[in-house]
C-alpha cells in the first residue's frame, strides 16, 4: 500500500528532499518520493530518522498520551524528535531536535565539543572495546557485558558517557519544560542505559539544589520500540501522509 523511508539529515517531509543526509551524505539533494513513487505507484513518505523515533513512541509506545515529550536515539550522533502539544515539532526549515549539533562551552569549539560526538553511542563503545582490547572494537555485545558487570577497567567511562546525555537533558528540559524524554537507538535495549542516565540526571539536580527547587524534574524512560522505533514511525508519517 505505500513506502516508507526512515533516514538521517534533514527531511522536508513534504517533497521528500534530504539535505546533507547525516551520515549517508550521498543522500544530499536526493528526493525519495520522486524517486520511488513513480516507479511503484504508490504513496511514499521520507522522515528522519529521530523523529520518526518520536512518532512512534508517540503513537503506540512511551509517549502516548503525552502532550510534550521528547524521544532522544543514541547511535552514530544523537538524534533526537521533539514532541510539542500533541504533534511532532519539526520546525521552520525541517531541523528542530537536530541535538547533535548542540555545543558545550569552549575556548576553541570543536567537533568534539559537540553532543553528537561526545553522545555517540558508537564511540562509547568504540572506547570501550579499545580499552577491553577487544578485536572488533564495534563490537557492542562485548562492551555491553564489561559494562552490565560494572567492570572497574570500562564502567568510568559509561558513566561519564551517561553523565553528558544528562547533562544534555538538563539543558533541553530548561527550555522546553517537557513531561517526558524516552531514550532510544540500539544500546536503549540494555536497562543500564536508560537507568544511568536517569542517576545521572538526579546527581546533576542534586548538586544544583537551585536547578532542583526550579526546574521541575522530567520522567526518563526507555523507547518501547528501541532501535525499532524509526521504522514504526516512519509506517506512522506514511498513515499520515496518506490521509
């Protein structure tokens, strides 16, 4: 009955064009629908992929019935869909929840001062496995299992890596006065993720009694769907589109 695509960069939901293409940048200029529904005949949809994650949660998973919400998808950057009364929030030029791009204080800013860099969940485990001295060092089956036994060599820099994803929070959460955040993206489905992160977060506000008195504390869950969750969403943006 239809098509639906699910990918990184920025989607113009509505022509299907994607721009710069994240992490697939031979996708830039490339529109989907154009491509594919005169071949097939039949409907087609494009989203990104961190808010089809949203879409998803919000339809059938974590976010349902959540005015305002958030789902963040740890893999390759940080994506991320921001939910806004009852509706997806994409913004003016199809970038809102584009967190990666979100920079920490620096003398001389730097890739690395960016949350899709130090919130990769791929370099976590990239770090971990180095450290491990694991062959492949993508290999997350092995750095989740040092991991989940709290290995004193890897476990620091878990938490550290869970620390900047609170702290992340704790800046999306000062401007936008959510009720929700659901963590997904492969690693959501090892508990310890989404559990270190909420610890992480309390730490924060409890070493900030003015923060915590202030700013009301937002509920951190998993993604239902996990790494499914973008391709569920994108079934919904295709539902939608076709109405």
């Amino acid at each position: 009955r239809g098509i639906a695509f699910s990918c990184p960069g920025k989607v113009d939901t509505d022509t299907g064009i994607i721009s710069f293409g994240g992490t697939l940048p031979f996708l830039d200029g490339v529109s989907l629908i154009k491509e594919f529904q005169p071949k097939y005949d039949m409907p087609v949809s494009v989203i990104n992929d961190g808010k089809a994650a949203a879409l998803a949660e919000l339809w059938l998973g974590n976010l349902k019935g959540i005015a305002n919400g958030l789902a963040i998808v740890l893999g390759t950057g940080v994506g991320a869909g921001i939910i806004l009364d009852g509706k997806l929030y994409q913004g003016k030029h199809f970038q809102a929840g584009e967190i990666s791009f979100m920079m920490k204080p620096s003398a001389a800013p730097s890739y690395n001062d960016m949350y899709g860099f130090s919130g990769s969940a791929v370099n976590l485990i990239q770090k971990v496995n180095m450290v491990l001295g694991t062959e492949d060092k993508k290999d997350g089956t092995a750095a989740f299992e040092a991991i989940n036994q709290k290995d004193p060599r890897v476990y620091p820099i878990f938490e550290t890596y869970a620390k900047e994803i609170a702290l992340m929070i704790c800046n999306i959460q000062a401007v936008l006065d959510l009720e929700k955040i659901v963590i997904g993206g492969g690693i959501s489905a090892q508990p310890i993720v989404t559990g270190e992160i909420r610890k992480q977060y309390l730490a924060i506000r409890t070493n900030f009694p003015f923060m915590a008195n202030t700013l009301t504390e937002v509920e951190i869950d998993s993604c239902r769907f996990l790494n499914d969750a973008n391709l569920l969403g994108a079934l919904y943006q295709l539902l939608l589109h076709d109405k």
